[in-house]
C-alpha cells in the first residue's frame, strides 16, 4: 500500500508502536528528503525516507524488523547500521534508514 500525502504523521505513530511492541527505544525519528531531483510532475508517487535512531537488543531487532515488514504499507529499508553499545552490553545502537512512497495529490 502507498501512503497518501497526508498520512505520513500516521505512519510515523505506527512505526513507533512497532518499537513499543518489540521492546526497541527509539531516540529518534525524522522524515528526510530524499534527495534526488524534483522528478515530474506527471509522476503519481513520490519517495519518502524516513530515518530512525534507536536502541535495542537484537531479538527485539529482529521484531521490529518484522513487524515493518508486514505493515499495510510497503516499506523499504534503505540501510540498517548497527552498532554496540559500549554502555549496555547485550544493546545495540540502531540507525536506520527507510523509504516509502507516497501518492501525489
């Protein structure tokens, strides 16, 4: 599924119940542009990314990552940095990066 324009405040809000389900703390999350070029405007969707920076344990990883895998709307991991924490052993240091589409109104 593809978002609609305005929708994206409600994904974000999913996302973040997804952490809350699988136990990961997220630090961070933020649309980002996507970088490329304006496109054209006969182009029906456009690219999202949305970046999060987050703390977990790799089960809970795992989790999380499933359960953006099977959401209603089609989400593409871009990169997925993991990092240890020197702080909490056993926690790892997430970032990541994902794209979405969304339909232009």
């Amino acid at each position: 599924m593809v978002i609609g324009q305005h929708d994206l405040p409600k994904l974000l809000e999913s996302i973040s119940k997804f952490a809350d389900i699988a136990s990961v703390r997220i630090l961070r999350i933020q649309p980002e542009s996507t970088g490329r070029p304006g496109g054209q405007e006969q182009e029906k969707f456009a690219h999202q990314r949305i970046s999060i920076t987050a703390r977990a344990g790799y089960h809970q990883l795992g989790r999380f990552v499933g359960l953006l895998e099977s959401a209603p709307v089609f989400v593409d991991f871009k990169n997925l940095e993991i990092k240890g924490d020197q702080a909490e052993p056993g926690r790892q240091h997430l970032t990541i990066l994902l794209e979405v589409f969304k339909r232009r109104e």
